[in-house]
C-alpha cells in the first residue's frame, strides 16, 4: 500500500522505519502508555485542524500515522494486511467504490 500517488512510503515501510528507531523504547513505555500518546496526538492534529495551516497539519498526521504504527508493531499487527482485509472491497458497508452509504451512516 503506498501512502502518495508520488512512490510515498508503504505501510510496511512505514511500521519498519518506526520499529528500527524506536522500538526498544516503545517495548518498554508499553501498550498503555503508547496508547495515551497516540491519543494526545489525535488531540494535536484536531487543534491543527482547526487552525488551517497545513505544515502543521501535515506534521499532526505524520504523528498520528507514526505512533498507530507503534501501536501495531507492539500488537504485532501488519497494518498493510489489516487495510486490505476491512477496505479491499471498498466500503466495508456497502461494498462499493466510491462508497453509496447515507451520509448519516459509518461504513
């Protein structure tokens, strides 16, 4: 899965390059603690979403997507296969692309 149409990282690469530079450190903050800093950085990219700039957006997603990879690595979950198991289809609610499901629904 390449994360840019412009030859981005991969998913893979991605929770590798996460792995390799920090995941003694992750090993040992744990599960819980990792998941508390993933939730404050949901909490960042929220405040950067509100205030329209894009760089920091752009650096909010990043550490969204960097600390879910950590959060995938601890579980030994693959987030490529994941992806493609729940959205390979399309929706998972409608099984379409593009999605047809109501607006009001959560696919």
């Amino acid at each position: 899965m390449v994360l840019s149409e412009g030859g981005g990282l991969t998913l893979d690469e991605v929770q590798r390059r996460i792995r390799a530079t920090y995941g003694a450190k992750d090993a040992a903050r744990g599960e819980t603690a990792t998941f508390l800093w993933f939730s404050a950085e949901v909490g960042e990219l929220a405040a950067a979403l509100r205030s329209g700039d894009d760089a920091e957006l752009a650096a909010e997603m990043a550490d969204v997507l960097a600390w879910l990879a950590t959060l995938a690595n601890l579980r030994g979950i693959d987030l490529g296969s994941a992806f493609e198991r729940k959205y390979g289809g399309g929706c998972p609610g409608c099984e379409r692309t593009p999605c047809l499901c109501d607006l009001s629904e959560k696919p």
